[in-house]
C-alpha cells in the first residue's frame, strides 16, 4: 500500500499549490485531490507551515495523464501507469482534435457554472467548458459527472419555473452537437463489433441515447447510429443487414411503460438470437431474461469493453 501522507520539505523552490497546479494542467482541485487519494498521484509535500505544495515537475505528467482521458482512456488506467505505460498507451491511440478553443478559465466542472452559460444562452462558452471537461474526465465519467446531471438540473429548473422550455431546447442542441463531435474520431478507428443504437416508436428523447453511442464508440465499438422513432421491425432489419453484433436501445423516463414493454418484445422477436438486445434508461423494461440491461454509465462502459475484447479473442478452428 502506498504512503499517502505529504512529505515534509523545507524549500518551496519550484512548487505549486494545489489551486497553481490546477491552473496549469486544466484538472480541476477537486480530481487532483480524489487521484491523489486513490492513486497517490500527485503527491503532495507540505511546507513548513503545513501547506502542500507540489512539484512543478508534476505538470507535464499530468498534462499527458489529460491527454489520455481525452483518447478515451479511463482515469484507473492511466494516473497510476508508469511512464513507460502511458508512452504506449497515447502512442497507441490518435488524439482527437478539439473543434473548439479552451476557454479562457479552465473549467471548474461545476454544474452551477454551467447552468449559468446555459441561462446565458452562451454557446461558445458552453461549448468550450464542455470540452475542457470531457479533456479532463475521460468518457465515463464526463457522462456521469457532467452531462447527466447538467440535463436533470436545467430539467429541474424548467419544471420549478425557474427556467423556460427555451434554455431547455438550447442544452439539449448544445448536447448534442458536442457528443457527435466527440463520437467521431472514435468511429474512424473503431474495428470492433458493430452495434446499432436507436430509441423505438414514440421515443423522441435523443440525448440519452448520444451518451451511450459516445461510450460504446469511446469503447472501440463500431456504432451506427439511426436516432429516435425507429419502428422494430426496420431496426431489426438494420441489425441483420450489417450483422450487428448488439442493438442498443435508449427508453427514458417519460416513455409509455406498457407501450415501452411491447415494443422492445417485437423488436427481441425480430431480431435473430445471436443478436444482443441491450437496453439502458430509466424507463427501460426490467426483469427481461432476453435482453442484457445496464443500469449506470460504469455498467454501460464495462459491457461494450468486455464485448470488445472478446472480439479480439480468436474463435475455435481460426488461426
């Protein structure tokens, strides 16, 4: 077990407060603390007066630590990897290109901060935050930090008045053109299955569905996306056409249960058995023993890597 306990110095000569290093690399404190803790990473000494204080020697690791999120890699993966490790692993995978510039202020990864461009109606600000933090966090937790709950507080807004339909509509735009943007430098390289992603009949909330396809593409998987309102019977017929290895079907909170039920029936009917029905969102129909259901974002990315890698597993009789 590593000994996370700051070092004792006596020279604050080319040392950063936890708040400078931050500044510097883009990550915000509060992940530098929560690495530091689970990785032992940075590491922290203390001055004299008890303040830690890092070495700015730390910068440029961390720098190439948020490269990696950016390519897709997940935080456990890369903050604890020697340097050699993560050589090989930006080596390995293409950067993509940021469409977008930083923001002036690193992003602080506050969801007030960011209601506060979407009330602003302030698109290149938005844009901007967003991208910092899908540079910082990595895929999963860029999902399940930031976008997520940016969707439920502006919906919980709206509901209590204290936002309009408008702001809603501007997020979910936003949302959406920056998750496509971020999906499509991993379609270009993916060579793993192909997986089809779709919400059903009825089902017009898009913005659940972009955040799986941006994890299974994140993922290595080949997505093809078709959007909303897809009847099952043509998604079935998508699925055979390409030889899909999975359908991944989107059903958020406000579907019809019973319609919800019957459609994903059909759609299990008309899809051949080798055909993984994966379903995920708060209205997705439970307690199916024919479909694979995921209940979070961590689920979701541990399904689409493990499929992956039984891709790359040769079958019996291949050489």
């Amino acid at each position: 077990m590593r000994d996370r306990t700051p070092r004792q110095t006596t020279s604050t000569a080319g040392k950063l407060s936890i708040g400078a290093l931050a500044k510097a690399t883009g990550v915000p404190v509060e992940t530098l603390r929560t690495w530091e803790q689970r990785y032992g990473f940075p590491a922290a000494e203390r001055k004299p007066s008890g303040h830690r204080v890092y070495a700015l020697a730390t910068v440029p690791r961390l720098r190439r630590i948020a490269d990696a999120l950016t390519r897709g890699h997940r935080a456990s993966a890369v903050v604890a990897a020697t340097d050699t490790e993560l050589d090989r692993l930006l080596t390995a995978t293409a950067a993509p290109a940021a469409p977008w510039p930083a923001p002036p202020v690193p992003s602080t990864g506050s969801i007030d901060d960011l209601l506060a461009t979407v009330a602003a109606f302030d698109a290149d600000r938005l844009t901007a935050a967003l991208w910092s933090d899908w540079g910082r966090l990595g895929a999963v937790e860029f999902v399940q930090r930031i976008v997520a709950p940016l969707i439920d507080r502006v919906g919980r807004e709206w509901a209590e008045g204290r936002m309009e339909i408008r702001h809603e509509h501007f997020l979910s735009e936003r949302l959406a053109d920056v998750m496509r943007s971020l999906r499509m430098p991993f379609e270009y390289r993916a060579s793993g299955p192909r997986v089809v992603c779709a919400t059903l009949t009825g089902e017009s909330h898009a913005l659940g569905l972009q955040m799986v396809a941006l994890l299974l593409a994140s993922a290595g998987l080949r997505v093809v996306y078709l959007g909303t309102e897809i009847p099952p019977a043509e998604l079935a017929r998508v699925a055979r056409e390409l030889d899909a290895r999975a359908v991944a079907v989107s059903v958020s909170a406000a579907a019809d249960g019973q319609m919800a039920r019957r459609l994903v029936a059909r759609l299990r009917e008309a899809l051949p058995p080798s055909v993984v029905l994966l379903l995920g969102g708060m209205g997705a129909p439970a307690n199916r023993s024919d479909t694979v259901t995921v209940g979070n974002f961590v689920e979701l990315d541990r399904w689409a890597r493990e499929l992956r890698a039984t891709s790359l597993v040769p079958q019996t009789g291949q050489r």
